[in-house]
C-alpha cells in the first residue's frame, strides 16, 4: 500500500480525487486530505508519507511554495492543476507526474502506477528539484532544465548544453556539448512537441537542433547546419524557408 496525502484548498476536489483512488487504486491509502500548505506541511512530517497530490495553485502560500521550504523531499508528488502555460510547461520540462483539473480516472491510473514503479526501485527528489527551479524560471524555456528519464532513474540538463537531438527508431539521442550522448527511450517528435516553443528546430525528420549551436549554414537545396561540436547536419528542402525565418527571427541579419 502506497500511504498518500490530497492536499487541495477545494473540498469537491478532495472528495472527488478521494472517490476515483477508493474506485480504481486500491493500493493507495489516503493518510490525510489539507486543504491549505501549512497544515500539509505539518502532515507531511507528522505522516511521511509515500504520495502527496499537490493542487499547484492555492491562496496564500502555494503547493511549490511549499515544497521549496520543506527540507527533505523523500516522497513522490503528483501535481494537480487547472490549465497555465507556464507551469505545464514547467510540469513537462520536469518529467514529474500531474494532472489536469478535473481529473480524469484513467490520467490517474496511470500516474499512480508510474509512481508506484518508482517507488519499487528508489526515492529521489530530483524531478521536484528540477520542477522548483523551472517554475522560478517560467517563462524563459530556454533558462529551464529537462528532465531525461534513463534505465537507471534521471538525468537533468540544461537546455543550452544540448548541441542537438537525434532519431534513433523510437528513441533519441542527446548530444550535449560536453560530448556525452544521452539516449531516450522517446521517440523524436514527443521532444519536438515539447521544445516547440524554444530555441529548437527540427530541420530534418531525424534532426532537432538547437540554434544556438549553429556556427555556420551552407546553402544548398535544403542546406547543411554545422553545429559546435562540428556535426554536419542536413536541412531538409521543405524545412529550409521556415529554418531561415527562424533564424533571422532570433538572431536579427
């Protein structure tokens, strides 16, 4: 049994995530529903529990807040959340485990057995580490760190230090500018998706760059980049005009 905490400032939706874990996760064991971050905090430590479902937004001080001021971590968090942009994105940076107002029992399923799993091998704090520090830097992505998830637990890199991303089948390899290779057992357009609002190009369908890393473009029929680490890259014809704009977009010629 996994002992957990529902932390949420809304009674319905205490007693709705408390209805849908009796229903459909009946190894978890909810230990004590706050509905505000002090008195979760104080249960935290009373309790230590395995789990906490944290809303992310309350009055006064706020789930991450709180987290922040918590000295040791070792439990998992599964964030609940309505809709913001900047802490979804923070969220997903993160790797960590949430939910989206109102919950859907299949979202939560899900997550519980993730956590579970986890729970299986060893506790680690790194992904709230990770989510704390994107959260304080929302709305600059490129400030933010990703959250790789490997065979043996994380690892967490910033964004600037990746040269570039490869398609390998259905994973993908991180290439940073230390020269360390990374691979993810992801395939390619799930980072795509995820980096879209940043300083990343996917200039060929095996290919998500990082222009930053950019030193020079050769022009041809779609081109080739060579990035920092002296990698040659193909442009893809189709790719080519909107490549450019980009460039032009965050580097001013």
């Amino acid at each position: 049994m996994m002992r957990a905490i529902l932390v949420d400032d809304e009674p319905d939706g205490i007693r709705t995530l408390q209805k849908l874990l009796e229903l459909h996760c009946p190894d978890v064991e909810i230990v004590a529903t706050c509905s505000n971050a002090k008195a979760a905090e104080q249960k935290i430590r009373e309790l230590q529990p395995d789990l906490v479902f944290l809303d992310v937004q309350m009055p006064g001080k706020s789930g991450l807040e709180m987290l922040e001021e918590l000295s040791e971590k070792d439990f998992e968090v599964i964030f609940v959340t309505a809709h913001n942009e900047y802490i979804l994105q923070a969220l997903q940076f993160s790797a960590v485990d949430y939910l989206m107002k109102p919950v859907d029992e299949d979202r939560l399923t899900e997550s519980v057995q993730r956590v579970k799993k986890k729970l299986e091998f060893e506790k680690s704090g790194s992904q709230t580490e990770a989510l704390l520090h994107n959260i304080n830097k929302a709305g600059s992505p490129m400030e933010m760190r990703l959250c790789l998830p490997t065979l043996k637990g994380f690892t967490i890199v910033k964004l600037e230090d990746i040269v570039y991303c490869e398609a390998q089948r259905s994973y993908t390899n991180f290439r940073l500018a230390n020269n360390k290779a990374i691979v993810i057992s992801k395939p390619l357009f799930d980072y795509d998706r995820l980096l879209s609002d940043t300083i990343f190009f996917r200039v060929h369908k095996s290919f998500l760059i990082n222009l930053m890393h950019v030193k020079e473009y050769m022009r041809g029929e779609g081109g080739t980049v060579i990035m920092s680490n002296g990698m040659e890259i193909e442009v893809s014809r189709r790719k080519k005009e909107l490549f450019l704009s980009k460039v032009k977009e965050y580097f001013k010629y």
